[in-house]
C-alpha cells in the first residue's frame, strides 16, 4: 500500500498497543469500514485469503497447508481469515511456538461458527472490533473538544461554527465508509444499498453453508431501520412486519437471523446500563437497536435528503445513530464503554459512557438548539434520582450532544453542551 495516502484511524493507536501485548490482533468489523487497509498499514507482509487470482490459490492453499501462509516478515496480513477457519488454531499454534510480540494481524467481515476451530486463542490472539469512520476521521468535525477531556469535566468554551441542517442529513446518509469520501451525496448514497445486497445474497452463505429465506432476512432489515435507536423487541419486529410488509415471520426466525446479522456485524446494538450503578432502582435490559453505520438504516428506508427534512421524527433517531456510532469509537479510544440507560420510572438516558475507574458520564442527543434545555433538565432530574438513593452513584458528567449548535460551552446548571460536529476522542 502507499503510506503517504493512509488516512489515519483512531484505532491505530490500539492496534500497536495490542502488537506490543499479544501475539496476534484479529481486527474484525463490516466489509468496507477500512480493515484490509488499516492492517494493511501496521504489517510488514499479507496474504489475502478471498484474493481470487489463480482460481482462488492463496485459498486452497490455507486449506491444504496452513502453516506455508503464515510465512513472511510479522507483523503478517492474514485477511479475511474466517474463510479458512483452520487459520485460526494456525496462527495459536505457531504463537505458541514461537513467543513472540505481535506477529499476525488478521482481518474479519465475519464471525464463523465454531466448526474447525478447536481453541479460542485466549491470552494469543487478542480480539479489536472496527467500525466505519467517525466523523473526526472524515474530516466533518473540528475535533476542537475531546471527549476524554469533556468526561473528566474539561472542556474549554469555543465556537464551533454554524452546521446547516442538510449537510448534517448529508453526513447520515453517506455514513463512514472510507470509500464514499469523495463521492457526491447522490453517489454515496449508493454504497450503502450495495453493502446490505453483497451480504444478503453472498455472505449469509458464505459464512457457514446454510440457506436462508433472503427475503425475510431483507424484511427483518427494514424493520430494523425503522425501528432504528430504539429499544424494540424481537416480538415487536415479528409484529412490525406482519403490520407493514404484511409477511409471516415466526420469533425463533428472526432471533436467528439477528443472531446473523450480529455475526456479519450490519448490527451492532448499543447495550443497557446498570452495572457502574449500585442502587435499588430497577433497570430495564434491553439492548438498544442499531446498524454498524447510519447509512445502512438510510439506504433500507430510502431516505434521501428532501425526504428527511421532511420527516424530522425519523431523522431525530437517524442522527441518534450518527451520533452514538461516534461515541463508541472515540469512547473505545481511552478504554470507555458506551450504553444507554432505562429504568422502569420512565428515565431514559440516550448515551451513557463508562470510564476505566467506574465513573460514568451521562448524554442526551438533540438535533435542534430549541430542544437542549428540555435535555438538560431531563440529565438535572436523573442525576437527582441518584443522589437521592443511599446506593446511588450519580454521574460525574452531564452533556447534551446536539447537531445545530455554534459553540461548546458549559451552562449556568453544570450541564455541558457540545456539537458532534466538534468532537474527537
């Protein structure tokens, strides 16, 4: 690869601590989110296992004789390794063999099943999960806050400047995909439906031989989108569809084809929070619904930008994802966790981050500057509720995250306001 063109990654810096720790990284995450590339970039040799030149040899190859493929200068490439599961026993094998500190990076669109995989490579292979780009690594915000400052309680006022409404749709619709950077919107807007077409009709096979109803599979997708940032069940989906689509869908169905979609990684659900909170407050378990990048959920619905701006309902939740997609990737940065918080008192927190040491910092997500005081009483009230429980911890950071503000800065009531178009890790 040309390293002159690399477009760094917030990950970067965590693949080359877990090289410096392990003897091997599997990097894994969607297809075009940037893994081949980024690895690409910390590897000194690779072998790309899906390349099908020569009839698909470097395949057959790892099938006949694992241990020749993992020959080369390490850190050494094995993309697309799952679909030689073999490898995998391969590359513990040999770092156990040869104890050494970070000799194989290998790359995943899929999780397999666990047929011909006889260990799980615990304390070799250490697991990092990517994800399409953020909009600091796009270059679509300032990066003039940091998130690890803001939950420690630092945060520097300043301007941020104004961010219209339509470029904001325009971001959620063309997602973070490396690819799309430098398309036009109309372009961009394709990438996304071709995504969820080559996983549907390729991948669900490809990844353990088993035939599925395609056409239910696309069903459940749309469901998923249009229950986007929300915390349905898998009840609720059955229902969702027999209402729109007028489809059967029976429940172990679609649990077993969310179960897929997790290990294609198009989904990738923002779980519940309860434990950094030691109270007697009851809190709900459900985990909050999400594809790996908001464009996915666009290119399912159809949503174009005329289209968004009118249905502001369903671009709320749109930017919600945006929103909490970064989050997670800068959060993951400094080793935070990202939630959502629900209680059965009807409190709902939208994006709760766990620190390390167990703080935790509490986020509500507003498209508009007219919504931002309604959040932040909303974070006065939670906070509230656990300060006034003997067992409760109360969160160390207010901050409401919103799209259409010009300036970071913190409010007379202590909660911070912050524009995701100025955030970084």
């Amino acid at each position: 690869m040309d390293r002159q063109n690399y477009r760094p990654r917030i990950i970067d810096k965590t693949i080359e601590e877990y090289l410096s720790a392990f003897g091997a990284v599997c990097i894994e995450g969607p297809k075009w989110c940037g893994k081949t590339w980024t690895s690409s970039y910390h590897s000194k040799s690779e072998i790309y296992i899906g390349d099908p030149a020569g009839n698909f040899q470097n395949r057959r190859l790892a099938e006949l004789s694992p241990d020749l493929v993992l020959e080369g200068a390490t850190p050494r490439l094995i993309d697309e390794w799952q679909d030689v599961p073999s490898l995998w026993d391969a590359v513990r094998y040999k770092v156990d063999q040869r104890p050494q500190k970070g000799q194989f990076l290998l790359t995943g669109s899929a999780t397999p099943n666990h047929k011909g995989i006889l260990h799980s490579g615990a304390g070799r292979i250490a697991r990092l999960r990517m994800r399409p780009m953020s909009l600091w690594e796009t270059g679509d915000s300032s990066g003039k806050v940091s998130l690890k400052e803001l939950c420690h309680g630092q945060l520097v006022p300043v301007l941020t400047g104004d961010v219209a409404l339509q470029k904001l749709i325009e971001l959620i619709i063309r997602g973070g995909w490396p690819g799309s950077l430098e398309l036009s919107i109309e372009q961009a807007a394709l990438l996304p439906a071709e995504y969820l077409d080559a996983v549907i009709n390729d991948d669900v096979y490809r990844m353990d031989g088993i035939k599925r109803d395609t056409q239910k599979m696309r069903l459940l997708l749309r469901s998923l989108a249009r229950n986007e940032s929300t915390t349905v069940t898998n009840k609720t989906l059955m229902k969702d569809i027999k209402a729109i689509d007028d489809e059967e869908i029976d429940i172990n169905t679609v649990s077993s084809y969310l179960d897929v979609f997790q290990r294609l990684f198009i989904t990738d659900n923002q779980p519940p929070f309860a434990s950094g909170i030691r109270s007697s407050i009851r809190v709900k378990q459900s985990e909050k619904r999400h594809f790996s990048d908001p464009s996915l959920a666009c290119a399912l619905l159809k949503a174009t930008p005329s289209g968004l701006l009118g249905d502001l309902e369903t671009l709320g939740f749109l930017f919600e994802a945006l929103c909490e997609r970064d989050l997670r990737i800068y959060a993951e940065a400094f080793q935070g966790q990202l939630y959502h918080y629900q209680d059965y008192r009807n409190r709902e927190i939208d994006a709760v981050i766990e620190l390390p040491d167990g703080e935790w910092c509490a986020f509500e997500i507003k498209l508009g500057a007219n919504q931002i005081d309604a959040a932040a009483e909303n974070l006065l009230a939670i906070k509230s509720q656990f300060e006034a429980d003997p067992k409760g911890k109360p969160p160390a950071v207010l901050c409401v995250l919103c799209g259409l503000s010009n300036a970071a800065y913190k409010r007379p009531d202590g909660v911070f306001v912050v524009p995701i178009t100025a955030l970084k890790d």
